[in-house]
C-alpha cells in the first residue's frame, strides 16, 4: 500500500513512523519535515499528503504535527478526505470502520512508540463497516464536504 505520510516537526514518532510503515511493506511518500526542502509547517505538508490520498498517489495518508489537531483540521479541508485524530487503537478501529477514513491524524507529543504499534495494527486491520447506516453516514460525510 502507498502510504503518504508528513509531519512538521522532526521529533517524537516522526521518523519511527516511517520506519515502521516501511517495515511493514508500505511504500511511503514523505511530506513537510521528511520530504527535504519542502515546506513543512503543518497546513501545508497535511495538504500536500491528503491531495496524494484524493489524487490517488497514495492509498492513505498518515499526517503529524504536535498535537495532531492542525495536521487533521488541515487535511479534512481536502473534499474527500475523512481525516481521524486518533491517540488509540480503539479510536483507530472506529475510525476505519464507522468512519471510513482515509486518513490518520497523530499527535507527535502524546503518540509512543508502543501506542504507536497499536494504533497502525488497528487501522490497517479494520475494514470499512458495509452497514447500511454506516455507508449513509459515509456519503452524508461525502455530500457535506461538496457542498
């Protein structure tokens, strides 16, 4: 899987993420702080990665900042972009299966490298939900975004 990745800052999981994802037999696509000589303040490497995701150069994005609060703000403003700021498996989980996202928001500070293994095992091992309610809400989502 193509995975864009960026993050504005070089501390925290910043680098581990990378590594990891390439560990795991994803192709990653560097943005912002990973990605030398590109512009790496938050708006715009989570910009830059969430259009890889719509544009279908990736098949998701992984987007970093501090918090990961910017870094989510800025790639949900990208229609067809479902970005989750997730600091657990749990919400990992929920976020791929009732909300379809394509999209991972973390958070450099708070995010460790063990909670960091966690959440990846549980985003790419859930699948979007097929309930009927779930994918109306997918595509009420999906029309807000449009309008």
């Amino acid at each position: 899987m193509r995975i864009s990745v960026s993050a504005d800052w070089d501390k925290g999981v910043a680098r581990q993420l990378t590594a990891e994802l390439e560990r795991r037999g994803h192709e990653v696509i560097p943005h912002g702080v990973l990605k030398p000589g590109e512009k790496d303040d938050w708006a715009f490497c989570s910009e830059a990665a969430a259009r890889d995701v719509v544009q279908g150069r990736a098949d998701q994005a992984i987007v970093c900042c501090w918090t990961g609060t910017g870094a989510s703000i800025a790639a949900n403003k990208v229609p067809g972009v479902r970005a989750a700021l997730c600091t657990d498996a749990y919400t990992a989980g929920g976020a791929r299966r009732w909300n379809d996202a394509n999209v991972l928001a973390l958070s450099l500070r708070l995010t460790s490298s063990s909670v960091l293994g966690e959440i990846l095992d549980a985003w790419f091992e859930t699948a979007p939900s097929e309930d009927p309610v779930d994918r109306e809400n997918i595509q009420q989502v999906d029309r807000i975004s449009r309008a």
